[in-house]
C-alpha cells in the first residue's frame, strides 16, 4: 500500500471508531441527566471524524486517478476490500473502547456542569493531571457482555438487521463510488460524484426507521418504562449488528458499484 492508501485506511478507522462510540453518548447522558450536554460534548470528537472524512474520499479520489492514468490492466479490488476491514477494525476497536469512552464522557459532562466551559475542559484534558485522570477511567470491556446475546428476543431482529444493512451501505458510499470509476475511466468523474445516491437511500433508513426508534427507547429509558440495564444490552446488540454491517459491506461493495455504473452511463 502506499503513504495516501495507509491515510485512508487511518482515517477510515477513526470514522467508524467514532461512529462506534456514538452509541455511548445516550448510555453517559441518561446516566448523568445531561442528554445535550453529553451529545454537544461528542459533537467535538464528531469533528475529528468529519476531518477525517473530508481527507478520505479526495486522497483515494487521487489514487483512483493514478491508476487509471497508468492504464492500469485489472482493477485493485483487494484494495477496496482492505479499505472496508478498516471499517470493521475501526468498529471493534470502538466496541473495546466502549466503557473507557463511558467514563471519559461521563466525567467531561460533570466537569462542563462546573466549569461551563470547553476550553478549559480541553486543555485540562492535555494537562498532566487531566492525562492521569483519562487514564485512570481506563476499563476492559466486561465478559458479562456476551450474555446480553441471551436477550435478543427482547430486541426487534428486523431493526438489528436494518442497521446492519444500513452500515454496510454507509461503509461503502465512496469506496463503491470510486471502484466504479476505476472500472469506468471514460465516466469516472460522473461516477465519483453518485456516492450521495447509494448513501443517501441508506441515510433514509437510517432517519426513518433506526433512529426514531432508538430515541423513543432512550425517552422511555429516562421516563423509567425501560431499565438501564435493558437499554444497555440494546447498545450492545446495536453495536454488533454494526459490526456484522463492516463485515456485510465486502458483499455490497460489487453490487453498488455496479449501480453506480449503470446510473452514470444512464443520465
């Protein structure tokens, strides 16, 4: 691979590790009572996953480019498919992080209630004692997890296997996109621009179904309707399903690829 394939591997990592750790953000906020501060708290680390999502796309654009530009003889589809790994890296990397995060997050929502500002927690954090005490929330993820499997029939199969399927289409937006390109140089630029179109449908799923559903359990968690502990296993059977989802993507990749084709050779 080279230097501008190992960024977007890297990068790639890092938006589905925070994509992961998403799912704590309603965990630590009925925790704490604090919802908007807790999501307002997570936008920050949102802004490194936007970053690094502006890079991604641009840097294997470039290299898509180069390929075709050398007359490359077959397309590299082992590099796409090392590209989606990354996404199911990035998904157990967030998983394994999961109760670290919690902690973290909890005790930056806490310290906003006092200092009522982001600067100060921000270079607390980078401070000795901030480090040690970041550190010290470190926490291995627990063995009593892979029980909440045993819960599965409390928790709508059809949803887990919506999200699944809605990040698996998520995980290959541009990669399905750009493999288009590379399989059609002469419409290579009318290609790179369709990721919206395979995105966007499941962007739609995702609006419509999975979230609505995900804050009703949250509201009704908060209300008391729910339990913690059930809402807890539900984050980790969510989790999972988004993991089955990066593994699921190697499948997609292909079939929208060739959507992607048909619609440039069509408009």
């Amino acid at each position: 691979m080279t230097n501008r394939l190992i960024f977007v591997f890297a990068f790639t990592i890092v938006i589905h590790l925070i994509s992961t750790l998403s799912y704590a953000v309603r965990l630590v906020g009925i925790r704490t009572g604090r919802i908007a501060v807790s999501f307002a708290l997570f936008n920050i680390l949102m802004l490194v996953s936007r970053t690094a999502n502006s890079f991604q796309a641009p840097l294997l654009a470039k290299y898509v480019e180069q390929q075709v530009t050398h007359s490359a003889t077959s397309p590299p589809s082992y590099i796409f498919n090392i590209l989606i790994a990354a996404a199911s890296l990035g998904t157990l990397l967030g998983a394994f992080l999961f109760p670290t995060f919690q902690n973290i997050l909890t005790a930056l929502v806490w310290r906003f209630n006092t200092e009522r500002s982001v600067a100060k927690i921000i270079l607390h954090s980078f401070a000795k004692i901030g480090t040690k005490q970041l550190r010290d929330k470190f926490r291995v993820p627990s063995k009593d997890n892979i029980d909440h499997f045993k819960d599965l029939k409390k928790m709508p199969k059809k949803l887990l296997l919506l999200n699944a399927f809605v990040v698996g289409i998520l995980s290959i937006g541009s990669f399905s996109a750009l493999y288009a390109a590379f399989n059609n140089p002469e419409l290579r630029l009318t290609c790179s621009t369709l990721a919206p179109i395979i995105t966007g449908f499941a962007t739609v799923l995702l609006v419509v179904f999975i979230d609505p559903f995900f804050s009703l359990m949250t509201d009704d968690c908060i209300d008391g309707t729910v339990s913690y502990a059930t809402f807890q296993r539900s984050v980790v059977l969510m989790v999972s399903s988004r993991f089955v989802g990066t593994l699921c993507a190697q499948v997609f990749l292909y079939p929208a690829a060739y959507v992607v084709a048909a619609i440039a050779k069509l408009i």
